[in-house]
C-alpha cells in the first residue's frame, strides 16, 4: 500500500487552501482637529494657619553709672542691652543711659477665606461641520 494520492484520480477531492496577510502602515494626516475646552471654576477655602511673628520691643532705661573704660553691648536672656555713654572730664565713662532690645515671639492662629481656580480640559474631536 502506498502513502501517495494519486492526484488525477476522479474521486479526489481538492480543497484550497488560503492564507490571508495582514499589512499595517501608519501615516501622517493634518486634517485632523480637536476641540479642547478649558472650564475655571472657582471655590472659596477657608484657611486655618498657625502664624508666628518676631518683634523687638524697645526700652530706653535711664542710668548714671562710672566706667573706667566704655562697656561693651551685651546680651541677657533675650534681650541685648546697648550703652549710651559720654565722656567726663576725668577720662572715665558715665553710662547716661542705656538701650534695651527684647526679642519677643508671638504665635497666633489665623483663619482667611481664599479663592482657588482650578481648570478642566475637555478633549473632543471635531466633527465634519467644524472648520479645523
């Protein structure tokens, strides 16, 4: 017995047999166009915020001190204490006053209501009426 058809036998049946092939190309187009729509909405927010702040309180003290030089600035705690002197006769300083700058922090809570803007973009194609 033999593996072979004999083709040109009458009771042979010939199917074909297809193959389909798929080719993909890309190509650039400028007729293409879109609507974007951009939308602002606006909304009022109320802020809460712990505020710190720095001032100097100045404090102008008398005094009527003798200093055999003139004293030098210094600094107690938070608070810097400027000399004012002048000269007497003898070379020797008298403080005739003196300057005191305290530092003093405050923290105080603070509420505003501001405005924030926040947009959308929407994307649509644009349909044949629309010129592009």
């Amino acid at each position: 017995m033999t593996d072979r058809i004999d083709r040109d036998a009458p009771d042979v049946t010939r199917i074909p047999v297809v193959e389909e092939r798929l080719r993909v190309d890309k190509r650039a187009t400028t007729d293409t166009a879109a609507t974007i729509r951009l939308r602002t909405r606006s909304e009022d927010v109320s802020v809460d915020e712990r505020l710190t702040r720095e001032g100097i309180e100045i404090e102008r003290v008398p005094a009527d001190r003798i200093h055999d030089e003139p004293p030098r600035t210094r600094t107690e705690g938070t608070t810097t204490i400027i000399p004012v002197v002048e000269e007497v006769l003898v070379k020797r300083y008298r403080v005739v006053e003196e300057i005191r700058l305290t530092r003093r922090t405050d923290t105080v809570d603070h509420a505003e209501v501001v405005t924030l803007r926040r947009q959308r973009a929407t994307v649509e194609p644009a349909t044949t009426d629309d010129p592009a």
